[in-house]
C-alpha cells in the first residue's frame, strides 16, 4: 500500500528522494497493536476502517 509519490523529491527542485508517503502493511498491525494495547479502540477502528478504504 505504497502512494504513487514515494520516489517524488522531497522538495521541489531538489535531488532528495526521502518521501514518507506511504504506508506498509507490517507497520499498520504495529499501529493497530498499540492503540488496542492503550486502550484506543475508536482510533484502531478508525485506522482500520482507513487502510479497508484506500486498498480497495
């Protein structure tokens, strides 16, 4: 689930590639992990929801 614009330069005119828009299956269980372990059930159903929505 990577965006499109993970090899844009950072900055307009720049040779920099260190673009973070993206997102990796692996890290969303460690962001859904650690809001259940905090007790922030409505943010992990939220994020959930999210990652459901954009990989359709």
């Amino acid at each position: 689930m990577a965006a499109s614009t993970t090899s844009l330069p950072e900055h307009p005119g720049t040779g920099r590639k260190w673009d973070y828009r993206f997102c990796w299956v692996r890290d969303s269980y460690y962001v859904m992990t650690a809001l259940s372990h905090i007790g922030h059930f409505e943010e992990m159903e939220k994020y959930a929801s999210y990652i459901a929505n954009i990989t359709q």
